[in-house]
C-alpha cells in the first residue's frame, strides 16, 4: 500500500494514465486471444472426436458382429480412413496375430459392458494418434484411431497466431497509451506549465492559451476559470499597488509639512513665542490629518468583513445616533432628520462600527460643504431600505459626478478644505460589503444629494433571530 502511494507520487500522471490505459487495452487482447484459442483448440478436437464415433457406429451398424482382430490397419498416412480392431472381453478369444493398437484391461472392460466408451492418445507408428474405444455387439470394444498430427499442428499453428496477435496487441495498447496519455493530457500538461511559471516569476499577468474554436470540455473549462481566477488576481495586485502607490503620493505632501514645522520647532531658541505657538498648531493639525488618512488608508486596505463580527444591527439606531455625534460635531449646520415609522423596527447584517463610519463620513461631507448655517437633510426610509442625505451647499459638478468615489479625488472646488479624497471610497467599499449601493447626483435646486440602497438581507424585527 505504502509502496503504492509511493508511486503514485513519484510517477507524473501522465505515466500513470499512459500505463493504465496500456494494461486495460492489453489485459482485453491477451484475453481475446486466449479465448479464442481455446475454442479453435476445442473445435478442432471434437471434429477428429466426431469423426472417430462416426466411423465405430458406422461399423456397429454395417455389421452385428465382427471376429476378433484387426478391421482394417492402414491408418498410418495422413489421408487414410481410421484402423479398427475388435477386441473380445475375454482374454482367450483373442486372436492370433497381434492387435494393431494398444489394449489395455480398460478396453476389456469396455467390451465387458462395465466401462462407458472413451477417448486416449496413442502413438501409431511414431505419430501421434487419437483413439476412441465403445462397446461392440454383446461382448465385444471396438477401437477406432486416426494420426491426429494435423489437428495437433493446427492447434499448435493457431496458439502461435493468437500469441503473435496478442504480442501485437499488447505493444500497440502500450504505443496508444501513451499518446493518448500525451495528447489528452497537453491541455492540463499546458496549464501546469503556466502555473508554475505563474508561482516562479508571481506575474498574474500570465494566461493560459485555450484551444480554438468552441470546444468545451473539462479542462478548457478549467483553463478558462484558471485564467478569470488570474484575471481577478492581477486586478486586485494591480489595486494593491495603486492604493500603495496613491498612499505614499498622498502623504507625502502633509509629511514634508510636518518636516518643515517640526525643523522648526527644533530652533525655538530662535522663535517668538506667537510663532513657536503656530508652529506647534500646525504640527497638531498636521498629525491629526496624517494620522486620520492612515487609518481610513487601513480602513481601505481591509476589503471584506470576517463573517464572525456581522451582527443584526438596527439601522434606524445607527443614523439617529450618527446624527447626534454630526450635531455635537458642527454646530453651525443644522441637521433635519426624518425617520419612517416603518423602518424603525428593521434589522439587517452588518459591522456597526463600519456602518457608523459610513454614514459619517457623508454626514462630514455635507456639513463641511454647508454654507454656514446651512441645513442638511437626512431622510430614512422603508421598502427597500434608503437613507438620503441631501444639502445646500455648491453640490458636484457633473464632470465630477463620476469620480467623487475614487480614492483621494477632490473636486477642485474642495481643495480649499481640509480632507484627504479618502472618505467616499471608503464609505462606497463599506456600503458594498453590506450589499448596498451608494450613490451621488446633484439635488434638484442645488446642493448634493447622497443615496444609499440597502438591497437584501433587511427583516422586520421580529424575523431577526
Ligand atoms: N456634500 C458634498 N458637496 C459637494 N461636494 C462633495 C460633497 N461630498 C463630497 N464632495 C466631493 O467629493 C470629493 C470626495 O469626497 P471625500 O469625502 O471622498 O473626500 P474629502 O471629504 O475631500 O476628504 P476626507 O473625507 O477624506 O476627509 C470631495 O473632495 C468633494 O469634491
Ligand atoms: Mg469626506
């Protein structure tokens, strides 16, 4: 068994499917033949059997009785008809020449009554001969024998054949085996090839060339779910290094600022104190942005929630409490939210502490694009589940309707203000993960309007486990 397992693991699959194949092919044409042979073999026997009974019935019918001794003793040419002797059961009735074939206390027997008739190969004159023995009249055998040396040489001519076609057989199974080991094999020989390239140079840029024309079998359908596995892992490398590349860019800027101030601080000898006390603001406010961007960066960078920190969460909750905290947190803005009576009581899957994130992260976006004073409002609504968060600042111009999502994307409009670009992406990559859609557009008669769909997964309260 262990040996087994060995094998298994040292032979590539090809050899093994090649040797497989061979031995089945083979093992069918050395059984074809041998069956074969054995009923040629069998054929051939029981015509000279045949043969033999005709001629000792012929004889028991021509004549009731016959004297003891040789009938006729010409039998020692190919073509020449059977010899024959009558052979009384009685020793002392025998006659006075010799007998031609052999006798034997069986052949008394026979001619006695106590035997059944049967066959024995002899020798007739230094042939090999058959011989059949049957009861004679009252008391008597009759021995009928014929040279069986052509019976025998076809037999023997016939096991030769079938050995030669069996032999043929055999070495084409191996020769077919193998090709159709290698041919069928090519396409998964090919994707090995490619996979393994794949794991030594780690360029997912690599495909595996499907065959032409719209042949579908296994494995062209493995090679082409291969290649959209290796189509996703290229895109996501590629959204790796772009979010790394994007990131270190990004940080570079607020980075040297906070070199330049911290240089600065380094020579307070030589500052005033209204000066050292603005450079040690700008310092703070600095850290505090490059500090935030790092963790929405790593907010980012965690794509898919684990499965074990999903809870039913209570939307209507979670808008009422982000809504607070945006109140506490802008008090030139006023916040007018509304909430559906009927989706007070909904529930749905989710992280809260993402979702918290989400909705202030638009909640932020509309109060910082507020006119002081401005009002933004929030509505909540049931069937299917939607929060709009709309304000009355200078709303998003259509060219950049499209982008707002991307990550560090301001409108040139916003870059007076303080942010990073990151905050909607984020929101956008945490509304997916919870299956919803989150959507930008201009409201009719200015400002932005922010849609957020939840699609699936919503129970009333009291579905939830
Ligand atoms: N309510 C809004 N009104 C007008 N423009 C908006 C509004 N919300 C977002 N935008 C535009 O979309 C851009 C991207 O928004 P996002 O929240 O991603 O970044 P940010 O607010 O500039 O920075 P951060 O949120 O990372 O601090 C903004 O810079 C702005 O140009
Ligand atoms: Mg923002």
């Amino acid at each position: 068994m262990r040996a087994h397992a060995r094998w298994r693991r040292r032979r590539p699959l090809r050899t093994r499917l090649a040797l497989a194949g061979s031995a089945a092919v083979a093992l069918v044409a050395i059984g074809v033949c041998l069956a074969a042979f054995t009923i040629v073999r069998y054929e051939l026997r029981h015509q000279l059997d045949l043969h033999l009974v005709q001629q000792a019935t012929m004889l028991q019918q021509q004549e009731r009785s016959h004297p003891p001794g040789v009938v006729y003793g010409e039998c020692g040419y190919l073509a020449a008809p059977a010899c024959t002797q009558i052979v009384p059961a009685a020793t002392r009735l025998d006659p006075a020449e010799p007998y031609l074939l052999p006798v034997t206390a069986e052949t008394r027997q026979v001619a006695a009554g106590q035997r059944p008739a049967y066959y024995t190969d002899i020798q007739i004159s230094g042939h090999p001969a058959r011989m059949y023995t049957a009861r004679f009249g009252g008391t008597q055998a009759v021995q009928v024998a014929l040279r069986s040396d052509a019976v025998d040489r076809g037999v023997r001519q016939a096991g030769e054949l079938m050995a030669a076609v069996a032999g043929a057989g055999v070495l084409l199974a191996g020769v077919l085996g193998y090709v159709l080991a290698r041919t069928g094999l090519a396409p998964v020989a090919r994707l090995t090839a490619t996979a393994e390239r794949i794991a030594a140079t780690r360029d997912a840029g690599l495909r595996i060339e499907l065959p032409p024309g719209r042949h579908e079998d296994e494995v062209t359908r493995l090679a082409r779910s291969f290649n959209t596995m290796l189509g996703e892992l290229e895109q996501s490398v590629t959204a790796q290094r772009r979010l790394v590349a994007d990131a270190s860019h990004e940080l570079r800027t607020p980075l040297t600022a906070l070199r330049t101030n911290a240089e600065l601080l380094a020579r307070t000898d030589r500052l005033t104190p209204a000066q050292r006390d603005r450079a040690a603001a700008g310092l703070n406010r600095q850290l505090r942005e490059v500090t935030s961007m790092v963790n929405d960066l790593i907010e980012l960078a965690r794509d898919e929630e684990p499965q074990l920190l999903l809870e039913r969460v209570r939307p209507a909750a979670l808008v009422e409490h982000c809504v607070a905290a945006a109140r506490d947190h802008w008090p030139a803005v006023a916040f007018d939210l509304a909430v559906a009576p009927d989706t007070v009581g909904l529930t749905l899957p989710g992280v809260p502490a993402r979702l918290v994130r989400l909705f202030s992260n638009v909640l932020d976006n509309a109060a910082k694009f507020s006119p002081a004073g401005g009002t933004v409002e929030v509505t909540l609504t049931g069937s299917p589940l939607q929060l709009t968060v709309r304000d009355h600042g200078p709303g998003i111009a259509p060219e950049d309707l499209p982008h707002v999502f991307d990550r560090f994307y301001r409108a040139s409009a916003a870059r007076a203000l303080p942010g990073s670009g990151l905050g909607l992406a984020m929101a956008r990559q945490i509304a997916q993960a919870h299956g919803a859609a989150l959507t930008a557009e201009s409201a009719p008669g200015g400002g932005a309007l922010f849609r957020l769909r939840f699609a699936h997964g919503v129970t009333s309260e009291a579905a939830a486990p």
